[in-house]
C-alpha cells in the first residue's frame, strides 16, 4: 500500500467523522492506498490537541496556511466552517495538493466558481464531502434508476427535516452553533441540508431547469453562544421550501426545515416514473422502498428493499447480510471511493465542479425566495 | 331475484353485523338470490323491538323455537352464545333450514359433532361465519398458497392479540360479557380467537397434527355484570398459546390473549416457505405482505400489497382502487359467497364440517394445556 | 323521526356512495331525521332505472329541472359533474331547496360566488361533500390542533397521490372519465385531489395568503370515451405542486398527480407546530401520527394512534373498539353531521361558503402556476 | 490510561467484530483503560497473519496453550468455535487471565458450568459477549421496565428469524460454516440465536421456569464444505419454538429459525404488562416502540422511539442525534462496559455465571423437544 499524507483542517463533528473514516478505511476496504493522518490544524491549540490525541493524528499546527504548504503532506481535508473553505482550498490548490472538501463547497455561487477555477488550474483530484450518495441504499436507488427500471421521470419529491432548532433558547455562533450565523455558514438549511438534497436530486435525474421558492426565519433573535448576554438578529433561512421543474421535464418539490417536531434527521426523497418508484428515507437508512409496474397486477406493491446484502452497494465490504452500518460508514464508503479514484485515476463524484453545480442551485433558490418569481437556470 | 327469507337468532353485536351484511349484499353483489329480513328472535322482547327496528326486521318473536319451525322461513342465522349452539341449530336442521351459524361451531368438539351430525342428516347448506376469511388480503394469501408461490412451507406464525380485559374492573356475563363466562362461552380466547386462527391456518396449509399448550386466567375473580355485587371466579382462558406441528411438516406457533397492551385486534400470521413468504395483520386489513425469493437478488424485499385493486379477491365488488373497505365487509363478502353457493349448489366455506376440524384443534389445545403434554390429532 | 325527501342527480361514482349513505345513516346514527330515497334524476334512462332499483330510490326522472321544483322534495343531492353544478344548484337554490353538492363546488370561483350568492337568498342549509373532513382520524387531528396540542404552526405538508392516469391509453370523456376534460371539469388534479387537501388545511390552521406554483401536462393528447378513433388535446392539469403561506405564517407546501406510480390515495398531510406534530395518510385511513414534545425525553416518539376507540370522533357509532371502518363511511358521517345540523340549526360545515374559500385558492393557484409568480389572496 | 494486555483466540466474524471494538472504544468512551491488541491466535497461519496485519494486531502465535499463558497478557478473548470455549477458557481461568467469551458460554450447561467453577476459582473479571444487550433500544427497553413503566408483566413474545439456510446446497462445517456441524457448534439456532433470545428475557424480566418446544432439521443432508463431494447428516436444529412460563407468572413463545423467507436478521420481542408495552426488532434497531396506557384516552396510541437522542443509553458517545449507529457498535458499547467495570471493580453483565443460566434453558429447550414434554427448571 501507498502511504498518503493527509492534513485535516478543523476538528469539529466534520473532523470527528473523518478521522474515523481514516482510521478506519483500510480494515474494511482493499485499497492501494493507506491515508496517513499526519497533521490536523486548528485555531484553537488546546482543542486541537486533545481532538488529535484522542484520533491519533500525528502532528498539530494552529497555522493551517503553514499545513498546507507542507511538501510532505498529499492530501487537505477541509472540515472548518464554511466561510474559509474559499481561502484554505485555494491555498491548498494553489500548494498542488489532492483536497476532500466539506459539503456545502462555498459561502455561494461566486467563491464557488473560483474554487472551480483553482482546483482546474491545479490539476489535481478534488473531492466534496456529500456523504449521502454513499449510503447504500441511496446507491442501490441511483443504480435502479442507472437500470432503466424508473423509465421516464415525472415527480421528484425531497424534504429534509430536523427539529433541533425549535428552542428560542438555542444561541447562535461560537464553535458549535456557528451554522446559524449567516456570516460564517452561509445561509441556513438551505447551504447546511438542501445541498444534500440538490446533489442527490441532481445524481439521481438531472439538472434543474427552474426554481421558485420561500424561505423563513422563525426565531428572529438569538443570544450569542460566545458572549451570552448579547442577542443578535438571526439572518439564516430556518426553513426553505422551493418548487422545481427539471430539464428533463419533472416536476419536483423540495423542503428543509430545522422546525419540524418529531423529524430528527428525515432526509426524505421519493421518484416516481413510468414504470416504477423509488423512496428513501434516512432515518431508515438501511431501507429501500421500490415499486414496479412490472410485478404481476395482484401482487404489485411497494417493495421494502433491506439494503444489507452482499449484493448491495458497499455492503460486501462490511458485516454480513443483515447486520447494519450506521452514520458514520457513509464517510467510510466515500473515502475508500475517493482512495480508489486515486488508484485508477477517475474522478470522484461529487468533485468541486459537481458540487459547484448544486451551490449555483442554491443561489437560484434563495434569490427565487427573496424576490418572490421563479429563477431560470 | 330469488328472495330468500331469513330468521335471525341473537342481537348482539354479531346481530348487527350480520344484519348489515343482509341489507347490503343486493347493492354491491350481483346474486340470484335476495335475503329477505324476516323475522328476529331474542329472549328479551324490549330489545328486540328496537334492534328489529333499526335494522329492519319484518317481525320478531321471543320464542326462537316457534321461529326456526316457521315454514316460511329458508334460512336461520344463529348469533346467539356459544350455549345455545347445538340446541337451535340441531331444531333448524331438524326443521330443515339453510344455517348460517356464527363461530365457534359449538361449546365443543362433542357438540360440534353433534350439530355435523345434524346437518349432514338434513343435507341442507350450511355455513360458519369465520368472516376473516373473506378479508380481501387473506383472501389473496391464500390464492398466493394456491398459486405454488411458496413453496414448501417451514413455518405458520400466528397471534391473535387484544388488551380489553385488563382491568379487574371489567365485570362478567350478562348480555354483553358472556364471553368471559365459561358456562356460556365455552373457553376463553381459544373458541373466541384462536377458533380464527386455526381456521386461517388450516385453510392455508391444511390439518394440524400435534399440539402443545399453555393457558393463563390472569385476573381470578371478576363481579357479576347482571349482579354487581357478587364476584365469581373466572374459568376462561384469558390468554392460551401454543405449538404445533402439521400434517404436512410445517412448524408453528399460535398465541391468543386479551391482556396484550396496545394490541387492539392484532390478528396475525405468516407463512414461511421455501420460495416465499406471506404476513398479514388485521390492524392494516387491506395490506398482504409478500416476499418472493424469485425476484432479482438486489431487488428482493417484502412488497406491501395494498389489497384494493379490482382484480383482487371481493373488491371489483366495492368502490374504486384506492378505497378501503373495513371490518364489516367481511360479513357482506360472506353473504355474497353463501348465497353464490346457494344459487351455484356448491357448498360454501368453513362449513360446519370444516368449522367442526377447528373445534377438535381447540379441544386439544385446551387438554394440552390441562395435561401439560403434546397431544396429537 | 321526521321524514326528509332526498332527490339525488347524478349516479356515478359519487351517486353510489352517497346512496349508500342515505340507506345507512339511520342505522348507526340516532338522528332526529330520517332521509327518504324519493327520486333518482340523470339523463341516461336506462342507467338510471339500473341504479335507482339498486339502490332504492322510489322514482326515476331523467328531468333534473323537473325534479327540483317538485314540492316534496326537500333537499336535492348534486352528484353530477362540475360543469353542471352551478346551473343545478342554482335551481335548487331558487327553488328553496337544502342542498348537499359535491365538490369541487364549481368550475371556478366566479361560479361558486354565484352560488355562495345564491343560497344565501335562499336561506336554505347547504352543504359541500367534502368527506375527508368525516374520517375520524382527520377529525381527531383537528381535535388535536384546537386542543392547543400544536402550538404555534411552523409547516404544513400536504399531497395526495395517484397513480391511475400513467397510461397514454386511458381515454377521455364520458361518463366515467369526464374528470379528465376540462370542459366537464373545470381543471384536473386542482379541483378534484387539492380541493380535498386545502379545504383540510384551512380547516385544521386558517386561510392562505399567497400561492406560487407549477403544473403539468404529462399526456398530451388522449383518445375521447365515447369517439374511439378521435383524439384530443389533454387541457386538465395532471399533476399540480404549490408553495403557500398562510395568514398565521406557517409555510406550506402541496402536491397532487395522478403520476405517482405505487400511490393509489396517497392524500397525506403534515402539521409541525412549536409543541408537536400529526401527520395523516388515507392509504392507513385508521391511523393518526402524533407526536409530542411534552413527553418525557427519553420516551419521546411519534405515536401511530389507531383511531378506533369510542372516544374516537364518529367512532361511537360504529362496532366495537378495533374494528375499522372505511372510505364509504366518511360519507356516511357527512350525512350524520348534515343531518344533526338540520335538526340543530347549525350549519354544517363545510357549507358553500366554506368550500368557496377553497375554490378561490384553487384559481389563485392555477393563475400562480400560469404566470409564473407568487399570487396573493 | 492504563493498557491492557489483550490476546484474541480466533479470526472469523466475531474475531473481526471484536478487533474493531478494540480499534474504536477509546476513540468514543473516556475509560481509564487502553486495550492494546498484542497477539492474535488461531490454527492457520496465513489467514491467521493476514488477520492480524489488517487489524493491527501486534503478533500472532498458532499456539493458542502459549498464548493464554503469556504473562504480559491481560486478557484473553474468545473467537473460537463453541467447541473450543471449554478447553481455552478453563486454561485462561488457570493462568489468572480475565476472560471475555463469545456467547453460547459452551456446548452445554455441563460444559458451561466446568467453566462457572472455573473462573469462580480464579477470581477474576470475566463477560460473555451477548451484544445485543448493547443495542440502545434494548437499554432504553430495560431502563423502561426497571423504571415500572410496564407493571406485571403477562406477555413475552420472541423470536429470532433468518433464512440463510433454506438452500440445500450450502454446505457445512469448516472455517465459515462450522454453526451447522453439531460437534462443533453443539446445537443450531438454540444456541446461536436463543441464547440471544433467552438472554435478553431474562435479563428484562427474571427467570424461566418451564418450557415446552419442538425442533426441526428441514434440511436432513449437506454436503461438507472442506470435502465437497462427501455429504453427511444435518445433527443440529434448524429451527427451535418453544413455550415458556417465567418463574415472575408471565406467558411466553419463542422461536427461531434460520428458514423464514426475507426475514434477515429479525430479532424481535415484545413485553405486555398492565400498565404498557414495549416492542424491538433487530432490523430496525435504532427503534422501539413503547405503549403507555397512561397516555390520555384519545392520544394512546405506540410510539416509534428513535433511540438517538444524547439521553438515550450510549448514544451520547456516538455522533449527534439522528444519526444512526450500527450492527458493529453493540461491541464497542460492550468492550466500554466491560472496561468501565474492570476500573469500578463492578462486574459487566452478563458474566458466565449470568450466560450459564441460559445455557441451562437451552438445554431444557432441547431436551423438552426431545422428550415431548413440559420441563421445569
């Protein structure tokens, strides 16, 4: 095995499920390649160090501009917030390093062009983290469609639901709250979970043609996680819902809210063709609902597909059949198909033009939002 | 059309359900015979009045006797207590009417063979009204047995689960609890629910051939309904469960209790076999689980029938696809098919030979269940 | 009980189920009236005589003008389609008649205003057949929100779901098909699946205040009912999606098709609130989600209430705790609350009024979708 | 952190699930203990090398005698097949090694009890790894129980279904299929999947006193999987059902198979008390359902407890809420049990003492089907 060097930048919940995938790839996957987890960088030195400690990364610098210019390191994986992926993956193109890139690509459509533009200058394979098409029953629903079994597409139908931000009580910023800080994340669940649904959307069917669309901010005013007597405006979309029509003609409805009571993690989408539909749902993660015209009339009926079968995308890699994977495999999978990538010298999907595709999708929807007309793309 | 008249004997809760089922079947079934609601009989006439007249009864009498001679009469439907079985259906054979007569055939399998006895002697029709058997999706697992598409058969699981005695405060017989008084019942839920049970199963896979069991009276004592005051001691079966083995190889296991929390009318089976499997639960009356080993290995999963499009079992008589049918469908699916038989002179099933097998299961569960050994049939 | 004299117009889908509610309703409902099945109109003779000697009606009159001025007919029941509702209605109304209308109410909402108008002169009880409001697991989930279980409305998520049009070679027009021509029914999937969806919505949260939205055309063109060999161009919209919002400020989002292969009636909906959610769907009719923050944390989890207990809306009148009812029954209750309210002199919800309100979104929404912007209401 | 020594005896499936528990544990659990993976043992050296460099095992050594003997190891853990526990337990008990065992504990309840006497004699720590004990939902289902919130318990209901073996081309014994050769396993799914079974009832509510059961070898022949050409008898039991009373008064059924058509891996229970219930399936692991008849009348209804909330058991060392664990992590959570216990000096259920005990059920199981009748315990 090829030993890669790989420097982690930011060592939140994004750092955590990354170096475990790191620790863990080789175990399960035989792969040319064996990632090293040489160096992880952060601003915070005492963090940094027990975040390392506890991963087993070999090295920290609280200087990332230093890490990424390091000629011993291969590989930049960018897990810090969202405003200074813009900053670090251009230093790190511009380095000629390999970068694994967290989802969304950039703050918006604009810094996401240039990063397009950086990595294409580079040359080099570049990966975004959109760790969802590597559960394998979402794989197995792109390999049904791939199959010719959907047929002609009419309805695309996505929502991804969470609750946790329901409490006025929740602060804003600082370390762990810094995705409702418009300044740091972005935008709200639109950047943070509708780029999971456009990306799965947009894998599965095709490009979207148009979007009109609504945004709201529930709570208007948050404390500061970070200076807990001050209380700011809230800026971020809690919630977005936006109707799409795609070029190849389906009609589609997309959702995401983080106030939906009772909906943990319901990152929902469903197809329905000519000859068959197709629905998952994540908080089944390991199942497949599948409905075929094809069956003989009385004994048609949506299909629970259990997608831990050793013929199933991934899953001969792991357990065996019946015996589930969670979480965090999703990581897992899309670091050994990027590792393989490398191999063969095929790029890996989601890469940052992909992803550029689904952060200009984004764009379209907040602007349809904010002036209230449908946005061509 | 051919009118057909009917005594109706009880005005119970299955006095009402059957007397639905007159009223209706002309309007969704096209047969060649009309039921005509003749005359009701009860031993209480005050209620029996008001029952006649809400459902439409020509004439009542309180002397079933006088009722089941009358020679105008082609049909008596017996809905009294188990008790009263063998006394009114012996005078109808005698008498020489069609019996429709509701389940359990009798207190007994020594009644039971009375009353086969009886009505082979008359070689009039005759029918038990294990209504389940004309739910749709049962209906369609067993056309799936009979279509060969499961092969041979590992295993029958079945449950049948209620929780409305729970309470001590519950009290015991009168006109509405006499299930819970052995001396009118019989037994428990065996004849009450397992009588079901078993003839799904046996319908489906065909006779049992050995049993082993066990019984519970969980709450001892209960007062009189018809006598607040008085607490008697509770003989019934509050809950029995049990194994089998049948003729034909297949393993089982059956479970019956009224002390299940949360589980209202959890009827349920599932049959295993070598190319598939079927699961059915009345709580979701209109869907079949089916799984078919035949299917495409990445493609396999349980399908979800929901059992309402025209061509499956009953529902090109009922609305459009899409639209359910509920509990009391089952009494009219069961008219519809008696009174096809009449017309056709093939008889109808369960009748009281096939309801008379069911009660020699439940006499050898009950002595299993006394005698702590397996008994075989 | 007095004696109501029904003239029903129309006896297709429609006719069949509400004749089945006229010859029910008194024998699950103790009610201060009894409706008399007088006199069946529609134009084709033959049919007709079919369907009045099905189902009962004493008389047949193929002269719907005729029969609504007859002095003994007191309330006129209008199944026939929606092009020719204004005119029926309007007579009726004129001629001082209860009126019970399907719905839609109308072809749009300049005819429904006319009739909104016109029973308001007449001062005569209405009443528009939207019976989904009468399944009790609806009713509940109302029961739910105005309990205050919700709280503050953050989403509403609704769509309902079919499948029966995929096919190129389902024709249109006629008497069964008339659903699909624009000119009987004044739109598609809007007037007949989302009339049902958004009168429950502005039942359960209150009026919308502004639509965008998007429609389709997936077939084209289809051969007429009636001409075999001619074709003509599909103007219904076949499936319809839209973003609302509602005056309260909760966001929402609807769908309707007839495209959505493996959903026969999905019509499902979704109320996030600040305290908790429901969710309901018609292909598990029974049931109601329900989830509630107010539950202990560990133990917190949606509940599958099963809406079959006798403190259960409507529930009280049907068998016993666990046994299902199904779709005819939601008429049945319809008739039972209209019927009540006669008797009452309440008004029954929803009246011409109330399903106006619905007509006029329905138009907003097709303008929104037409030219392509956000409509206001 | 303290390191602990750690020598594991086997390489197949659970030699990899417990080699990636020893990887992961200190990477999720704060623990005063380190496990060190030192030595590696099993016959074949090849396999047994390949093994260990892809876990990290520091050495390897076929000489498992040496091994356990080894005085730098701490603890020995137990892979080998069933019939090997007896001999290199009893060996690791002499050397004064703490023992961690796969489950079943031995052949039999005389072999298990050798080993009771065993480790009794050296006083040291010891555990049975019956993971699924650690399966959240199964914490969160005892936390429930032991919290009173069931009550008297009248129902347990079990069983343990997979349909890996229908085929009668797979072969036994050797590397991967000694479960189906009985000298080595020392009974079928008895022992391999109701041990699970009896070991979850009793821990949630007490012990069994009688039992009644049948077994089954469906497939009489296989052909041997190191000798293809030779078949040889199938000794084992495929399938096992049994009736059980608990000593507390509770009725029960189990059942297990390895021949129920598309049931993969469902490990199901279900506990009715008087005051609640509570239901688990292994394939959909991350759920349990959970009936409180203290819920008000008309919201009772089962709640879908998505076990992944920080205030759930185990789950505030995984990710963040809603997001899911899987199969492999029941063995971390046990490794940081058994580590937790071994720094408090309490002991980590179930020790051998605890999995003796159902090992005497398994036998009274096998022996009640042999003899055809009730045995006590």
């Amino acid at each position: 095995m090829k030993q890669l060097n790989v420097a982690i930048i930011g060592y939140g919940f994004m750092g955590r499920a990354h170096s475990n995938a790191y620790r863990k790839v080789n175990n399960f996957f035989d792969l040319a390649y064996q990632p090293v987890m040489k160096v992880a960088s952060a601003r915070q030195a005492d963090q940094l160090d027990a975040f390392a400690a506890n991963w087993g990364w070999q090295e920290t610098d609280t200087d990332w501009r230093r890490v990424v210019e390091r000629p011993d390191i291969d590989v930049v994986d960018i897990c810090a917030p969202n405003n200074m992926h813009l900053e670090i993956a251009s230093a790190a193109a511009a380095a000629g390093k390999i970068i694994a890139c967290e989802k969304p690509l950039a703050m918006d459509a604009a810094e996401g062009q240039r990063l397009v533009d950086a990595v294409a200058a580079s040359g080099k394979p570049n990966m975004v983290w959109f760790n969802y098409r590597r559960v394998p029953a979402i794989a197995l629903a792109k390999q049904i469609v791939d199959e010719g079994r959907i047929g002609r597409v009419f309805h695309y139908r996505s929502r991804y639901l969470q609750d946790w931000t329901i409490s006025a009580d929740v602060p804003l910023g600082g370390n762990t709250l810094w995705r409702l800080d418009k300044s740091v994340s972005g935008s709200g669940v639109t950047g943070d979970l509708l780029a999971h649904s456009i990306d799965t959307a947009m894998w599965m069917i095709g490009p979207i043609a148009s979007v009109a669309a609504t945004t709201e901010t529930f709570i208007k005013e948050r404390e500061l996680q970070d200076d807990p007597g001050k209380r700011v405006t809230v800026e971020i979309d809690d919630a977005c819902a936006f109707l799409a029509r795609f070029a190849g003609g389906a009609m589609a409805t997309f959702e995401s809210t983080r106030y939906a009571r009772g909906r943990k993690n319901e990152n929902y989408f469903e197809i329905n063709g000519e000859k068959g539909s197709v629905a998952f749902n994540l908080e089944n993660a390991h199942e497949l609902g599948y409905f075929t015209h094809d069956d003989e009339g009385h004994l048609r009926g949506w299909r629970n597909i259990q997608v831990w079968d050793s013929d199933h995308p991934y899953m001969e890699h792991w357990w065996v059949p019946g015996c589930s994977i969670g979480y965090e495999h999703t990581f897992i999978n899309a670091l050994a198909d990027f590792l393989g990538g490398l191999a063969s010298g095929t790029k890996t999907c989601p890469d940052f033009a992909d992803a550029q595709a689904t952060q200009v999708v984004c764009d379209a929807v907040l602007q349809a939002a904010d002036e209230r007309r449908w946005v061509d793309l």
